[in-house]
C-alpha cells in the first residue's frame, strides 16, 4: 500500500509540474523576438510595415580604437524598387567619410558596410570609448533621414578585422 502512496504522490507532482511550466503564456521571454547581435536593427522610414518599401539597416554598431578613430559596421538592404543612395552619416554630429563619397544600394540587394574591401564610412578623430552609446544619424538620397542610438563596440575580439579610420573628409 505504501508504494501505491507513493506512486499517486509522485504522479500527482509530476502532473502539477507539467501544468505549470504552461502558465507563462504568449508573452514568455522565450516567444519573444531577440537579436543575438551587438548591433541595432533600424528601418527607413521607421513606421514602414513589413509589406511597405524601406530601407533596412541590420546590426548598424560603431568599432572604435582607443586612438579616436572609428567605422560603421552594418548591413544595408534596399527593400524598395527604385536605387538608394546612402549620402551621409554623422555620429553625435560629426560627420563620417564615406569612401567614394556616397554608398549605392541597388533595388533588392544589400550593401555591407565596413567589411574588409567593402563600403566604408569611418572617422579620424570621434573619440568615443567601448561600452558607449552614441547617436548615429544616416542620410538616404530617397528614404528620408534617421537617427538612432547605437552601441560603440571596441576594435578586437569579432570586431578586430573592421577597417578604423582609414578615410577623412575632404
């Protein structure tokens, strides 16, 4: 009789954990949407629907050295049917180089920005530290203007092989 007890005690347990671990409902942590990346996610225009056309900007993050020099590491996905210029970029208003002057992003294709031998937006002298957020504001030809804050990101470990400072403004 005692292992009979025993038997109902445990399934008993065993079926009021089960119960439980439904009770944190739709909104639990684990249903909800997470970047695993540094970076923010920002679209131009910000209200556009996922069915509306816009620019999107993925994991937009600065990498700085501890010599003040800077660059814009992100992903840029033209998401409209017309060719998108990115035609300027400032960090709590100080305006980045853009190699070549303007980036290009064609009609359903992305550009990434501060690869090794990709598109490149740096700065010389921002002198901003690790650990920081700072305000980056990008300026496109057709979507309009935005600014976010963004997270400054020291140049080493994942973030070593980003090319720092190596154009200036003209």
């Amino acid at each position: 009789m005692t292992f009979r007890r025993a038997g109902l005690a445990v399934a008993a347990a065993a079926a009021a954990l089960s119960l439980v671990g439904c009770q944190a409902g739709t909104n639990a942590q684990t249903s909800q949407d997470y970047s695993p990346v540094d970076g923010r996610n920002i679209n131009v225009p910000a209200d556009a629907g996922p069915r509306d056309p816009f620019v999107a900007i993925r994991g937009a993050i600065i990498v700085a050295n501890g010599s003040g020099q800077a660059a814009l590491l992100a992903t840029v996905r033209n998401k409209t049917d017309e060719t998108e210029t990115l035609v300027s970029v400032a960090v709590d208003d100080a305006p980045g180089a853009i190699a070549g002057g303007s980036i290009v992003i064609e009609p359903g294709r992305s550009v990434a920005i501060g690869e090794p031998g990709g598109a490149q937006v740096s700065w010389s002298d921002l002198g901003v530290a690790a650990g920081t957020w700072v305000t980056l504001t990008m300026q496109f030809g057709t979507a309009g203007t935005v600014t976010r804050d963004v997270l400054v990101v020291a140049n080493t470990g994942i973030y070593a092989d980003v090319p720092i400072g190596i154009y200036t403004l003209s």
